[in-house]
C-alpha cells in the first residue's frame, strides 16, 4: 500500500515501523514450541482464519503481530499466496477422526459415551487463586477412538433431510462464485470466516431472527489424516494430520422437495480446536437453508446469502475497515463542495415565499 | 466473599424485581444481570434469583434436565454451596428451593417449596417477533395472533403445533408466557402449583413469576386435546414406573433402554419397592 | 346511525390556529399560507346509518384515503371526535374512538371494523397462508375453536371465488386480483359492522374489477354491514353506494343521494368531476 503525495512520507513510515517493533520485539523471545504449546487456541484461530494449517507458521505470525490474532491470519493469508498449489486431498470424512473429545447434547448417552475430553465449559470463572488440585487420571485410554456421528442412526433410517451433492467442490479462492452460490462456496466462505462475526450472525438465529431451534447432534475434536495421490508414484500416501473441529446441528424439521417432512441439520468445520465457530457455522448453515416463513425473510441476516458470503471473511472486513485510514482527502473534498453547494441551495430556497420570489 | 456472593444492593434490586413479577403473573420484568463465574446460557438468570432469596435456613436441591448428577448441576450446586454453606439434598421432598434447568419434579410439590427456574429466552413471542420494542407492543395489547396463527398453520401442515418443548402458556388470563425450555408433559404442572415458581433469565436480564394457586393454561385451540410426549407402553427398568417421564438411551451395542429422568423420583420409587 | 364524525381534521405539520381557515374548497388549496403545513383533512362532519353504503369521491389529494385512514386509526387526528354506536365507556356515556385504549383500539380493529386497502401488501401478512391470514381476523375476533376457524375460512375463500385447495398457499403465489379477493375474505371474517374500503379495485384490470364489485355487493346485501367506498372512479361509486359524498382539499363539498349526486350536481366542482367522465 503506497502512501501518496505526503512528502517525507517514506522517513515517517519507517520510523513509525521502527516504533511497532517495540510491541513485537519482545516476543521474539518466545520459543515457536512454547507459544504453541502455551496459546493454542490462539494458533487454532489463526490457521482456521488464515486458512493455513501450520503450527509453526501461525506462531511466527502471532509474534511478529504481537499478538493481533486477526493480524496474524492475514500475515498467513499472504504466505498462502506465496505457495505454489501442488495438488489436492482425498476427500475427508470426519467420521473417521480419532476423537479426543466427542460429545452430543441430543442424546443422554451415545455410542462410546460422552467423551469430554480437555474442556473449560465446566470451569468456574474466577480469577482468585485455586489450589491446583492435581488429580491422578488412573485409567485412561490410549486406543483410537474412531466413531460414526450420533446422528448417524437417524440419517440411516433416513429422517434427514440430505441436500443436492456437488460434483466438484467449488474453490472460492480461484473463482468466486455469484448467486446462486453453491454449498460448497458457502461451507469454505464461513470455514475460513472470522470466528467473532459467525458467532455475531449466528446469534441473531439464536435470538429468533432466524426459526431454527437447534440441538447440538454431534460435536467432535480430533486428528484426520490427509491422504495424497503421489503425483510420480501415484500411489497414495499421507501426507500428515490435521486437528479439526466439527459440530452437526438438529434443527427443526419441515418438507423436502419430495414433499416429505423431514428433519434439518447444519454443519460446521474448521481447523483446530474451535467450537465456539463450528457451532456458529453449523447454526448458520441450518438457518441459511431453512428459511421460514414463520418469522418473515425480510431482516435476518442469517439466512441471507448475500449477508453471509460476503461479510464473515476476516481479512476482507479487516483490511476494509482500516483502509478507511488511507488518505481520503480529495474524496472529502467532493463531499464538501456538493455539501455546501447543497446547503446554499436550500438556504435560497427557504429565503423566497411560495411563488419563489425573495420574501 | 460475602455472603451468595452477590452484593446486597444487587439483591435489593433483584428481590424488587422478583416482587414486581409476582405482583403481575407472567409478566416480564428488567432486572440488572450480573456477569457471573458461569457462562451466559449456563443459568446465571437462575442462579441470580436463587442467590438473593437464599438464606441459612434454606435446604437446597438442584437438577439438570431431571438429574441432580449432571455436570450443569453439579457446577452450579457446589457454587452456591461454597458462598452460602447452605444444607443440599437431592431428595425433592426436603428442598425448600429447587433451581432447575428444562424439567418440573415429577412429584407434586408442596406449600412454601420455591421452584427456580433457568430460563434462555424469557419472550414467549421472540419466536414470531423477534424485534423486542414491538414484542412489548404486543404484550401490552395482549395481541397474540401472531402465536395463533402460527398454531393454525402448524395444525393444518402437521395436525398439530410443531413445538415441542417451552410450549406457549397464558398466565392468569392476560400473558403470554415462555415456561423455558420444558416439556409438554410439564406443561400442566405449572396450573394451579402450590410451590412459588420464579424464573430467571439472565443474558436476556428478565425475571418472571407465577405465584401459588395461579390459573396457567397452554395456548391451544378449545376444540383440540393438548397433547404431551407419550410413553404408553414404556416403563422404567430400574424402578418399573410407568408414570414418569423416561429417558431415551442407547447403550454401546445400540440396544434402547428406558429410564425415568428424573432421578429422585426413581431412587424414591426403588425405596418405596424394597420398604414393602 | 352506527358512525358519527364530528369535526375530524388531520393536519400535516404545525398546525397553527389559521390552517382550517384559510384552505379548503373555496381557497383551491390544501396547503396553510401562514405555517406552510399540509392540511389533508379539514373539519368534516358525517354520519353513517346501519347497513348504508356511503361513497366518498374526488381527486387525488382531497383527503378522502386519509379520512378512511383516521377512522380506522392507521393515521392520528389532529382534531374531532369518532364515535361508532355501543362503543361507550365505563360509566356508559359514548366515548370517542379517538380516545380508545390500546386495548380497546383492537376489539376497534378486530371485531367492529375491517378495512381493505387498495395495495393487498398493506392488508394482508404475507408470512402469514391465506388461511392463515384469514384465521388472525377470526382469532383476533375472540374465536379460539380450529374447526370452525378453518370453516369460515374455507367459506369466505369459496364465496370469493379462491379455489379452497389453495388455503394453505402463500399470498405472493397469488394474483393481483386474487390477493385483493383474499384480503376482502378477511375482512368479512371477523362479522364487521362497518366495512371501510381504499381504491378496492383500482389497479385491477375491468373484468376482474367488475367481478370483485359485483361480489361486494352482493355480500352487502347478504350480510347488512354498513360500507364507506373511496374511489376516484365514479362507476364504482354509482355501482356500489347509496349516498355520496364529494370532497375536494380536505372539505366535503356537496352530499346526497348517489343518484342525484351524479346526475345533477350542484357544486361546480362536482359538476367538473361528472363531466369528465370519458
């Protein structure tokens, strides 16, 4: 971003450059595995922003943004710019993740149990001095907990109401799409969207601007492999391991195309533990396809496409709104003029009586 | 920390909000929520109310969903035990104040019981209007046609009105009300109760009341039954009950199996089989 | 007499003490030389007897929408008294429904009057089925029993002329002319005792106008409620009304029977409208 027509400009910038290493020079400090074993549901949000699934990477953004978790994801998104495209993943299933937490508010008890899992809902917020009561974990497990989704046995027996598959996966970051948007655009727009502005949108649905009502079906933390087709041998291979979360909704029911009344869910994906967005995105989902007239369509921002494909992307609303820092000048000085040419205009006419001579 | 830890010009000011609700049956009054040590959707409005009308006399019982054992309760249990040493019990019998969260006790309750309970969304009409400034229109013009109609087109879709749980009720034959999240088959419990029931929202930061004695009914067509869930055939396998509301479950080999939700009532049941 | 107005006037704007009395017919202005407010409705006076069909006719901008709309009190009066026959207040004394409560103000709107606009958008809910919207008139005229809810729907779509298969479909999969059929349906719904009509017809093209004419009145005579028709279009008014009124900036400038009126005008501005009938 240049900075025109101010002279001396370049000296400012660097010396104002020079001032915000004060924020982050001391962060250089920290060891890259420190910052990610200390914060990471910091570097979790940072990839799931970023869309960039590295540990490494989003930590030296973090640093280097002293901390600014949406700065950071931009630094991220740039890199990802920066990186050649080498292929793309066999589809992923996240029934096939190794859960390390795995519960569901819709059922009591469920295939495998409730699986909590490392999780604060249950602490009690407060900042006094706890004892840290070291408790002895005698028995647990190291096997692979690999389970079907809750709600499997209700899509088995087909209560659910399945949308229209896509043949190919849209990629928003080579073509966006226009309205129509395919599912696809809608699932990667929200997956790579700010975690505050989802939990924002979807609010609104929780509130009532939005008739949904919705249980939490099935909610998942885990490890899903990444599996490739090597491009010479072309033998598949993995290429690694992702931590993801993802959250299936029950919403409520109503008819399908068919005429057969069935039972809506919404679903909600991104990298790293963040269940705060995956809840939101599987809310989202389920009030963007299941508008209801109940309610009436006209102001829910929910189940609007055009409100959620183009306001829940960090970067974009970051960047935009600290543009508005940019010099404006020459666009405030057309406003000016057509302000006080405006105003002169009306001040003439309030002076003249109903037949438009001067009183 | 000082005594239900809140202090006492924040309880002042809820107890004249409590007082306010039960002088207007089902009507929704402001109050000003505090941020508690417990996340907003977790009961905070519940636990408002609870602390500022708690004393030492108080024997307290707290359940989730039916159950004094689920995590919910057991967080919010050991919180209000830990700022009041206040006596606890699971048995519904010896409460004087029950907090709750989605269920009624399955027994009846008695003369000077206080039921609290945890409320999401304390407008029954946010459901058809979300806007709050034109959903206190409404309730001042007692006009609920929205309500109605929504039950009509239910009706003539499905045969029946689509919700399931925090079914609508009228309060004394003025306001519409949102009894939270219970189900159906709790709905009846809420006419003519002989406890107090006050019910607490605190992200939204509304109180409500029902005093003893007072007419409630479901928003229902005259010529159409209320219908509540239905378990006709089930009864519970660890106590044999074929009165109570039973739970779902579904064990590792996906075999269903039946219990009664609230756990209370099983225990005392058993007590009962194994007395004779 | 089941409506009586008493100088109703609606000011737009200041309202200083010369607006009622320097505009008007005579002044060929509805616009206050002193405060510059609009004056929309000035002074009227007017009754209505049981089962009578007044017609109020002029020019756009006479005040004639807006005289319907202070009645039904979609508009605020600046000025006058309402008073509709057994509206009374606590000590049994008649009570203008300019003062009524909220909650008076819907038993007003629900159960004594109904209004149909010109613009079905403005009468009908279209969240709501056709049924449906009937079924809000019905309930919010104290009638809580399904089956007959669903009745009397079905009924009023049929002696409109909606196919009844259509009851649960949604408003805006109808057409022009059958939305307005479904806003007259629910009108009747509630057994008003005065029926208020905007332009009912005007945007709908003639067969379907003469259609929807014909079925008013029938019902009129069927039921006995009283009506008052606005309409620029003197073939409404001489198809439908008994008496008729003629307004012009706000002021009624000659009444009678509708006959007469038409006939043999007296005012020359009546006499202006009649003759330039194409």
């Amino acid at each position: 971003m240049a900075y025109y027509a101010i002279k001396g400009g370049e000296e400012a910038i660097k010396n104002s450059l020079n001032f915000y290493n004060d924020f982050t020079k001391n962060s250089e400090k920290i060891e890259d595995d420190d910052l990610i074993e200390a914060f990471t549901f910091s570097i979790d949000k940072v990839m799931s922003e970023g869309s960039l699934y590295s540990k490494k990477l989003a930590s030296q953004a973090i640093k280097r943004s002293a901390g600014d978790l949406l700065n950071a994801s931009f630094f991220l998104r740039a890199h990802r710019s920066s990186c050649q495209r080498i292929g793309i993943c066999k589809e992923l299933d996240v029934n096939d993740m190794r859960l390390s937490r795995r519960i569901s508010s819709a059922f009591k008890d469920i295939e495998g149990g409730q699986l909590l899992g490392a999780s604060n809902d249950y602490e009690v917020k407060l900042l006094v001095d706890i004892k840290n009561e070291k408790v002895d974990i005698k028995n647990y497990s190291n096997k692979n907990n690999v389970i079907k989704s809750a709600l499997t046995p209700l899509r088995e027996d087909n209560l659910i109401k399945i949308l229209p598959k896509e043949d190919e996966p849209w990629d928003i970051t080579r073509v966006f799409p226009t309205a129509p948007y395919p599912r696809s655009s809608v699932l990667q727009v929200m997956s790579r969207g700010e975690s505050g502005t989802l939990l924002g949108f979807a609010y609104t649905s929780m509130r009532g601007y939005g008739d949904v009502h919705p249980t939490i079906g099935d909610l998942r933390i885990g490890e899903l492999d990444i599996k490739f087709i090597h491009p010479f041998t072309k033998k598949e291979v993995k290429i690694g391991s992702i931590e993801a979360s993802a959250v299936e909704s029950a919403g409520t029911f109503n008819k399908d195309e068919n005429g057969d009344t069935k039972l809506t869910t919404g679903f909600g994906f991104c990298f790293g533990k963040n269940e705060t967005k995956a809840i939101s995105m599987s809310i989202i989902d389920l009030t963007l396809y299941n508008n209801s007239y109940t309610v009436g369509t006209e102001q829910i921002v929910a189940s609007d496409f055009e409100m959620v494909m183009h306001h829940v992307d960090g970067i974009e609303s970051f960047g935009f709104a600290n543009h508005y820092k940019l010099p404006h000048y020459v666009t405030f000085q057309t406003d000016y003029q057509i302000f006080k040419s405006a105003k002169k205009y009306v001040d003439e006419q309030n002076r003249k009586d109903v037949d438009g001579d001067i009183k | 920390m000082r005594y239900a830890f809140l202090d006492e010009e924040a309880k002042k000011e809820i107890r004249r909000s409590i007082l306010k609700a039960i002088a207007i049956p089902g009507y929704i009054v402001s109050f000003a929520s505090r941020e508690m040590p417990v996340a907003r959707g977790w009961g905070t409005g519940g636990l408002q109310v609870t602390l500022s009308i708690i004393n030492e006399k108080d024997t307290l019982k707290v359940i989730d969903q039916g159950c004094d054992g689920s995590v919910n309760a057991v967080n919010i249990r050991n919180f209000i035990s830990s700022v009041t040493n206040v006596k606890t019990t699971v048995d519904t019998k010896k409460a004087t104040l029950i907090q709750t969260r989605h269920r009624i006790p399955q027994i009846d309750l008695e003369e000077g019981q206080i039921l609290v309970y945890q409320v999401p969304m304390p407008d029954i009409l946010e459901t058809v209007e979300p806007n709050t400034a034109k959903a206190k229109i409404m309730h001042a013009n007692a006009d609920y046609s929205k309500l109605w109609v929504l039950l009509y087109e239910d009706t003539s879709m499905y045969g029946d009105s689509r919700i399931s749980n925090r079914y609508p009720v009228i309060v004394h034959n003025r306001y519409a009300m949102d009894p939270s999240p219970i189900p159906k088959y709790d709905t009846p419990k809420l006419n003519n109760n002989k406890a107090l029931q006050l019910f607490g929202a605190g992200r939204e930061k509304k109180i409500y009341a029902i005093p003893p004695y007072t007419k409630v009914e479901p928003l229902k067509f005259e010529d159409r039954e209320f219908k509540v869930e239905n378990f006709e055939d089930k009864s519970c396998q660890r106590c044999n009950s074929k009165n109570s509301f039973l739970d779902e479950v579904y064990d590792d080999n996906g075999i269903v199996h039946y219990y009664c939700n609230d756990t209370d009532y099983c225990d005392s049941q058993i007590k009962k089989a194994d007395k004779k | 007499m089941i409506l009586d107005i008493k100088n109703l006037s609606k000011v737009f704007g200041k309202f200083c003490p010369n607006c009622l009395d320097n505009t008007g017919a005579d002044f060929n202005s509805s616009i206050c030389p002193s405060c510059k407010s609009v004056v929309g409705v000035n002074d009227i006076n007017l009754t209505l007897s049981e089962g009578e069909v007044l017609g109020i006719v002029g020019e756009s901008g006479s005040g004639k929408s807006t005289l319907l709309q202070l009645i039904y009190q979609d508009q605020k009066a600046s000025l006058g008294e309402i008073f509709i026959k057994d509206f009374i207040n606590k000590d049994g004394m008649k009570k203008s429904i300019l003062d009524a409560s909220l909650n008076e103000l819907s038993v007003l709107r629900n159960s004594l009057m109904s209004m149909i606009y010109q613009n079905p958008r403005l009468g009908l809910n279209y969240n709501f089925s056709a049924g449906g919207n009937i079924a809000q008139k019905i309930i919010g005229s104290g009638n809580k029993k399904y089956d007959e809810i669903r009745k009397r729907a079905l009924y009023f779509l049929d002696k409109t002329e909606i196919p009844t298969s259509r009851i649960d479909d949604y408003p805006e999969y109808f057409s022009g002319g059958q939305q307005q059929r479904i806003q007259i349906s629910k009108a009747l719904s509630s057994n008003p005792k005065i029926l208020l009509l905007d332009e009912p017809t005007t945007g709908l093209d003639l067969s379907v106008q003469a259609k929807i004419l014909d079925l008013i009145k029938e019902l009129q005579h069927e039921i006995g409620f009283a009506m008052i028709v606005v309409s620029h279009d003197l073939g409404v008014i001489k198809h439908l009304t008994d008496i008729t009124v003629v307004m012009k900036n706000g002021q009624i400038v000659e009444k009678g029977l509708t006959d007469q009126v038409l006939e043999d005008p007296q005012h020359p501005y009546t006499q202006l409208l009649v003759s330039s009938i194409l």
